[in-house]
C-alpha cells in the first residue's frame, strides 16, 4: 500500500453549500447578454469618445516618457560604464545603482499616478457607461438588479 492510498482527498470547499457560486456576477442566472447594437451605441458614443481621449492623454505620453528613461538607463548601462561605476560621495552606491533603483521608484509613480487619474477622470465616465449598457433593454447584474431593488423600496426588501 501507498501512502496515497490512505490520505483522504482534500476538498478546500467542502465547507461550502452545494449551490455555492464564488463568482455570482458570473453565474449563469445572473449574466445576461449584451446585444451587440448596444455596443455599438455605447462605443459610438461622445462620452465614450472622451473616454478615450481621457485614457490616451494620460496613457500614451507616460508610456513614451517611461520607455525613454527605461531605454535611457539601459543604453547607459551598456555604453557609459565608467559613468554609471562612478560612486557617490566615496560610497559603495554608484550612479548606475542609484538610476536602477529610479527605475522601480518610478513603477510605483506611475502607478500612483495613473490610479489617481483613473479615480478622478477614467472611473466615473467608465461607471456611467456601463450602467447605461446594463440598463439597456433592461440587462442588469445581480448586484445591480439588487442596488435597483433597495432604491425602490427604500433599502428595504
């Protein structure tokens, strides 16, 4: 016998109901289909034009600045060796480490920048749009459908 044979299966949801589903906006009784004329309204919409234009402002220009400093650093660090081993202050810390560790520095700023920017200018066209696709012809999530029901009844049901 195998040391196989004598452990038992584990099942990490065992715990759970038999109807339990741990996406519900994805079960099938809650998931309705889009109709692609209403894509297409959505898409051709002025707002979501300037959602667009909103995403690209902020996203094309960050992209070219980080690829030239990403691309910058690297070419440096190929062709200017002596430049980047230079240490500073008399230190173990030379210029080429100061510039890689910028290079993490600047992932999370972009980061930071771009969710700020998402929360101020992306999300609340991004929230309205989708309402508008979910609320056309009546298709709403389950989550939604119950938000639509508290409203009406005062948050009572």
């Amino acid at each position: 016998m195998t040391t196989h044979d004598h452990e038992q299966e584990y099942d990490a949801e065992r715990h759970l109901p038999p109807h339990h589903t741990p996406l519900p906006a994805l079960s099938p009784d809650t998931h309705r289909a889009i109709a692609e004329a209403d894509y297409v309204a959505i898409s051709d919409s002025p707002e979501f034009g300037e959602l667009r234009r909103r995403f690209r402002s902020f996203a094309f220009p960050m992209t070219l600045a980080f690829l030239i400093w990403y691309f910058g650093y690297v070419l440096l660090s190929t062709y200017a060796i002596e430049f980047m081993s230079q240490r500073i202050g008399g230190s173990a810390i030379t210029i080429g480490l100061v510039l890689g560790f910028g290079q993490f520095v600047t992932t999370f700023l972009i980061t930071a920048l771009y969710i700020r920017h998402a929360n101020k200018s992306l999300d609340p066209i991004a929230t309205h749009l989708k309402s508008a696709l979910e609320n056309a012809h009546g298709t709403q999530t389950g989550s939604d459908q119950d938000r639509a029901t508290d409203s009406e009844t005062g948050g009572t049901r």
